[in-house]
C-alpha cells in the first residue's frame, strides 16, 4: 500500500521530491521526497477520520486506498467498484496526507509507527 501512495503523491506532487543525488563512488541515487517519509499505524475507522478531517482543511493533499484496490485485479474493475460505493461505505486500507507540517502532525500525531 505505502509503494502505491508513494507513486500516487509522487506524480501529483513532482515538487516534494529533491533533486538526484551522487555518492562517492559516482553512482546516481533518485531524489527522494524532501519533507519527508513516516509510516504509522491505524485501523479503519481511524483512517476514516484522518481522511475526512484532512479533506475538510485548505492546503492538504490526500491520497486514499480502499480495500477495492486490493481486491480487484485490474484498474478497470477497481474503479467499477469504487464508482459503485458510497464514500461513507468505503473501507481505507491506506491514506497518505501532504500538507503543512503542523496540521499534519495535528491530524496524525498520536498515532505509532508500524513496524
């Protein structure tokens, strides 16, 4: 789940990733985000109200992965059935929120890492 978000936020937000980097060997290693990276852990429910609180706030970016994306084997069939399922029937596996640090931290800062 953690690659998918990465790659989602990725794309919508090519600006949080720092330039490229060279070790001393000469060999390239990819710009990684410069904000930042951290996993936590939380049930559903707990998800549901990250999300919802963070969608309800100016400047906040979200990406959601419900329990449709790993369920179905092609897009096409994950987006059916997501399109069949009311917001407040979805399951979140996954949600990756970018945004001022202070909100952020505010919405999810009791929450442990995963291990």
């Amino acid at each position: 789940a953690a690659v998918c978000m990465a790659a989602a936020v990725g794309k919508a937000l090519p600006d949080l990733l720092g330039p490229d980097g060279e070790d001393a060997s000469g060999v390239a290693h990819p710009g990684l985000p410069w904000a930042g990276c951290t996993v936590l852990a939380a049930d559903a429910d707990t998800l549901r109200r990250i999300r919802d609180k963070a969608a309800a706030k100016d400047q906040m970016f979200i990406v959601d992965m419900p329990g449709q994306a790993q369920t179905s084997r092609v897009y096409d069939e994950y987006l059916g059935l997501v399109a069949g399922t009311r917001s407040d029937e979805l399951e979140y596996l996954a949600v990756s929120v970018v945004g001022p640090r202070s909100a952020v931290d505010r919405l999810v800062g009791g929450l442990p890492l995963l291990r």
